[in-house]
C-alpha cells in the first residue's frame, strides 16, 4: 500500500471516529492521537524521504489536505458538543422570571449620624452655612481664640490629646467658629454657621463618657443679635427632634467663650414634665451649652464687638441620641452591633 493510500486510511478513520464520538475528552483524545507528533500520519510521512524528488511535493500537498480535513471535523465536533453541553445546562438551570426577587440588606447611616443629619438640615433650612474642620487642630484655634489663653484654668475641664505643644486632637468643634470669624466678611451679612464633627478628650469611658464623641457647634453673629434669639433657636432644635410639645428653659452656668452663660434644658419627653427616672424626677432634661459670644472671642478674630455681637451653642448628638431613644450606656452605639443598631432604621 504506497503512502497516499495509507494516509487516506487515516483520514477515514479519523473522520468516523469523530463522527462517533460524543465526548469532549474524547475528541481530545483523537486530537492528539491522530494530529500528534507521535501519531500515524507523522510516521506515514516519515517514509517520504524513500520516494522520488517528483512524487514527495503530491504526498506532502496530499498530506496538509488530510490533516486539514482532520482539524476541520475535530473542530466542528468540539463546537457542536460544546453548544449541546451549554444547552443541556440551560435547560436544566431554567429560570423563571416572574418569581419575586430576594431581598437585598440595605446598609443605613448610624443612628449618631442620623442625629446629626437632622440637626444638620434643620440648620441648612434656617440658613446656616455647614463648616466641617480637622480633627487634628491648632492649639491657637482649639483654646487660645476662644478666649482660653494658655494659663487659663478652664483648659483643665477639657483634658487633651497633645500631638506637639501646639498640635492637638480638638476637643470641640468650636476651633471652625474661630476660623470663620476671622474669614467672614460682615459688610454682606451676618455669620450664621454650625461645625458637626468628631472630637477627642482624655476621658474614662463608662456609661455616659467616651474619650472620642460628636458635636455640633453653631455661632450667630452679626448686628443686635438677643439672647431671645438664641432661646428661640434652641426651642426650635428642641422640638425638631423631640417634639412640638416641649419648653426650654435656660440656667446660668460658664464657659470661657460665651458671657453670658447658659445650660438649657429641655422638659422630659419621657414623662413631659411630671417627673420619672430619665429625668431624675425633676421634670427638666439637660441638652445643651451656650451663650452670648464673648466679646474678647469677638476681638482676637478682628470683629469689633462694640458693632456686632450673636450667641454660640455647643450640643452633643451622641447624648442626645441616647436621650432620644432610652439608651444607657453611650458604649453601645461603639460597639458595632448590628442587632442593636438596626433598631434605629430611618425606614422603619
């Protein structure tokens, strides 16, 4: 049998082999064993060399023609088994369209933010503008433009992280009420502005302390600014998160920036005055410092407080979210319980 005949053989089988086959691992295995460097028609071809210089170029065109009707057929057959696979698979995983979707969890701001969102929007709608400051801050912002110069006993009440002599973490927002004093040109109004963000003390934490809370520090200043004012604005703070229902009362107190001085207190939500254990039986909640600016705060930012004067207010939204919501311990709203904090879902 010459070669051409033997390479036809081979061709022949190959097609009906994979013609039978019905397996992609098979038809690989054909591949290989037909079109392989070891295979039948490698080895036919090696006894060209005993044929004439005339015969050699038919045998090897004759050759590339076999292995091409070989590659062909292998290719064709991988494909078609390749669809019926994708098909059967189809066929068994079939989907029906018109059932209902699961449904996904939706993440939800924490119920601290929550807090200050609200207030934040409140403000915004009676014509705030938002500061947002570093939390890393300048002691000369943080104490000595709120009147607190370094020798000033009232530093001891807030107890510090220094990073350098003159570099801190802040411990209230208020630095930001400084900064925009110094920024704020009064000739086209006055400066109506509230800074929420975080700030850190060198505290112990227990139930109602943590040495990293929130804060949201407002400041009015511009020209016959009341402290009327100022009560009227913490009323409407009041009853925006606790309901229309309740009074504010303002007691005198002290902060270094402010002269004068006040605590607010808001009636219990809880008993609405009647007196319960939220409220120790008094019948009066504390929320709340503020007060008139004072006048050196005024100066040191260049404002001449014999012309312009206002009030400034410093609230804390972790307090008030525990007050809002009956929560004890401020540590729960840390500890990243999902079960605890799912319970303030703003969608019910």
């Amino acid at each position: 049998m010459g070669l051409k005949d033997k390479l036809d053989q081979l061709r022949q089988q190959g097609l009906t082999e994979v013609k039978a086959s019905s397996d992609l691992n098979k038809i690989n295995d054909i591949r290989v064993k037909m079109l392989g460097k070891k295979g039948p028609i490698t080895e036919v071809l090696r006894g060209m060399r005993e044929l004439s210089a005339e015969e050699r170029p038919k045998i090897g065109q004759f050759a590339n023609e076999v292995r091409d009707d070989l590659t062909n057929a292998i290719e064709a057959k991988r494909s078609e088994l390749e669809q019926a696979k994708i098909n059967a698979q189809l066929e068994h995983e079939k989907l029906d369209v018109t059932l209902p979707g699961n449904t996904v969890p939706q993440g939800q701001p924490h119920v601290i933010q929550q807090i200050i969102d609200q207030l934040v929007d409140l403000f915004i709608g009676m014509g705030y503008e938002v500061a947002i400051g570093d939390e890393v801050e300048e002691d000369h912002y943080n104490f000595e433009m709120l009147n607190l110069p370094k020798d000033h006993p009232a530093r001891d009440m807030q107890d510090t992280f220094y990073v350098t002599p003159e570099i801190l973490m802040r411990t209230q927002t208020s630095p930001m009420q400084a900064r925009m004093l110094e920024q704020h040109d009064f000739t086209k109004g006055p400066l109506k502005m509230v800074s929420p963000g975080k700030v850190y003390r060198r505290d112990t934490d227990d139930a109602t302390h943590s040495h990293q809370f929130h804060q949201v520090e407002g400041m009015v200043i511009g020209k016959h600014i009341t402290m009327a004012d100022l009560k009227g604005t913490l009323e409407v703070v009041a009853q925006e998160l606790f309901g229309d229902e309740l009074d504010v009362r303002l007691r005198p107190s002290y902060f270094p920036f402010t002269e004068p001085s006040v605590e607010a207190d808001i009636t219990c939500f809880n008993c609405h005055g009647r007196g319960c254990a939220i409220c120790k039986q008094t019948g009066w909640i504390e929320v709340l410092g503020a007060g008139m600016t004072h006048p050196n705060v005024l100066k040191m930012a260049s404002v001449d407080p014999e012309v312009y004067g206002g009030f400034a207010f410093g609230l804390g939204p972790d307090r008030f979210a525990m007050l809002k919501y009956g929560v004890e311990d401020i540590r729960d709203f840390y500890q990243n319980d999902v079960r605890f904090l799912t319970q303030f879902n703003q969608k019910g």
